[in-house]
C-alpha cells in the first residue's frame, strides 16, 4: 500500500520546486533585459567612442607629428607648440579672436533692451518679434555676402545711409582699423534675435508680484530693472555668456568670406581662420592641430572661470 507524504511535507516540497523553477524564469527573463539594455547602450557609447574619444586621441598625437593630412606622420615631439609659441601670426589671429568677443556684451545689452520693449502690450509686437528672429534663423553665408555688399566703400547701403548726414565713411572691410568692427556689428545683428527671444522668456517669467511691491515701496523704474529684473534674468545671462564664447572662439564663415584674405594687415584673421588656412590651404596638419587644441584649452578655461564666478555668486543654474 503507497503511502502519501503529510499535508505539510507535500506543500514545502511544492514550494521548493516552484521556487526554483521561478528563479530560473527570472534569471532567464533578466538575462533578457541585460541584452537589451546592452544593445540600447552600445549605440551611444559606440558612438562616443568613435566621434569624440578616437578623434581627441589622434588629435593629440597628431599634434606631435609633422603630418600633411594623407602622408605618412613623422612624430617630431613638441617642436609644433615650440614654432606656435614664436609664430607671430598665431598671436595676431589670438588676439583678433580675443577682441571679437567686445561684441557679447554689446548683443546682450541690446538683446536684454529689445526684450524689455517687446515684453510690453504694444502694437505689432508679434511682427518686430518675428523680424529681429530672421537673421538667427538665415544662412550664415548668405548674410555674410548680403553684409559684404553693405559695407562696400563707393556703393555699399551703410555708406550711402551716413552720406545722408554728411559723414563720408570708409571702405570698411579694405580699412585695417575699421574691419575688425565692422565684423563685430554684423555679428552682434546676426545673434540679436537669439538672445532677445531667450531674454524675452526670462522677462516674462518674473512674477508681477515683485514689480507691485516695489512700487509700493517707492522704487522706480531703475531700481525695479536693478533689483529685480537683471538678477532674474541671471540664468540666461550666465548661458548666453558661455555659449557665445565658445561661438565667438570659432568665428570663421564671415571671415572666410568677407575678408578671405584675412583682411588688410591680417586685421580679421582669426584663430579658427588660420587653423584652417595651416591645415587645408598649406597642408601642415600636425601644426593646425596643435593650435585646435591650444584654442580648445583656452575655451576650456574661459569656461571653467565663467562657472567658478557663476558658483562664488552663489547662484545656481539647475
């Protein structure tokens, strides 16, 4: 006669044996879900390694190398940043690059104005709001030649306008002393827009709370744009400030255009304009890459001191 295991033995076993079975589901299950998140991981880090990792790399070995771009690399040590150092091209295209960034806090002064007009209840505000944005939103080229053609010294449309009041202008983009600011004022244009929409966010962000409490605590206006309107608007201000260094550092396309020469007496030629003259013009690619990365480490530090003083304001992006 066969004899049956207790009530109790029998459910333990059960549960024992489903158990087991349960965990062996689930390991299978999550054996599925680790390919899976494999497989969505690798298409980023593959592409991180490829496009940004490798390129770094070989950029930095390069930089020790004389290389033409297609030959063979012949590593040569330091000797490109020791020839960077005593290049004198180099400084004058630094420095060019350096004074086109007057124009940031040009563009964001006018961008921060234009927002303060175009947050008020005015008629057509939609319309002015529209034609500042179409230059962000133009091709580069195209507004580089339209300017070119602008700043023409006997039939260009901004001497024609100072004729107007009797002021004979120059030829500007000919000029060593007045093409420098004529890029300038093209750029500060070309990115107003962008910078009013966003300061044009910010404005309208402020609560109308903080405006009626100061007024009745007697500010006026200047007070209320002081104390209340610019350490609102901070945020963008601190992202605009980054963003439009690191911009200005690779000026390149107005130049390339408007001044292909790099203006009289080298006056427009900037950092990137030379990098690209030394690697695809003269074809000495280990000493252009030897100036990308001293650019990209200056920008890297303008950047880090822009974040260090963004900190010690104790103020906060996040």
């Amino acid at each position: 006669m066969a004899t049956t295991a207790p009530p109790d033995q029998a459910i333990a076993t059960w549960t024992k044996a489903d158990a087991k079975a349960s965990r062996k589901r689930n390991a299978k299950l999550h054996r599925k879900e680790y390919v899976w998140a494999a497989a969505f991981m690798a298409a980023p880090v593959i592409g991180w390694v490829a496009f940004l990792l490798f390129p770094m790399a070989f950029s930095i070995y390069a930089s020790f190398t004389n290389w033409n771009g297609i030959g063979k690399m012949k590593f040569i040590g330091v000797q490109n940043y020791v020839n960077l150092v005593s290049d004198p091209y180099f400084w004058k295209a630094l420095w060019n690059t350096v004074f086109y960034m007057i124009g940031i806090p040009i563009g964001l002064a006018l961008s921060l104005a234009l927002a303060l007009a175009l947050s008020r209840s005015i008629r057509g505000r939609t319309f002015f709001r529209t034609v500042y944005y179409i230059p962000v939103i133009s091709s580069l080229a195209a507004i580089a030649i339209l300017w070119q053609w602008a700043y023409n010294g006997d039939f260009g449309l901004v001497n024609q306008f100072l004729a107007v009041f009797g002021i004979e202008g120059p030829n500007w983009l000919m000029d060593a002393t007045w093409a420098k600011p004529a890029l300038i004022i093209m750029a500060v244009w070309k990115g107003l827009g962008y910078s009013m929409l966003l300061y044009l966010a910010a404005v309208q962000a402020v609560p109308q709370s903080l405006y009626e409490a100061a007024s009745l605590d007697g500010a006026n206006a200047w007070q209320k744009f002081r104390k209340i309107t610019l350490p609102m608007v901070r945020p963008v201000t601190f992202f605009l400030v980054v963003t439009n260094i690191i911009g200005g550092a690779m000026i390149f396309t107005e130049i390339n255009i408007m001044t292909p020469t790099g203006g009289p007496q080298w006056s427009t030629a900037s950092l990137v304009w030379y990098i690209w003259q030394k690697a695809f013009k003269n074809l000495q690619m280990g000493y252009a890459t030897s100036m990308a990365l001293v650019l990209g480490i200056l920008v890297l530090i303008v950047t880090a001191i822009q974040f260090r003083m963004n900190r010690a304001n104790n103020f906060s992006i996040d």
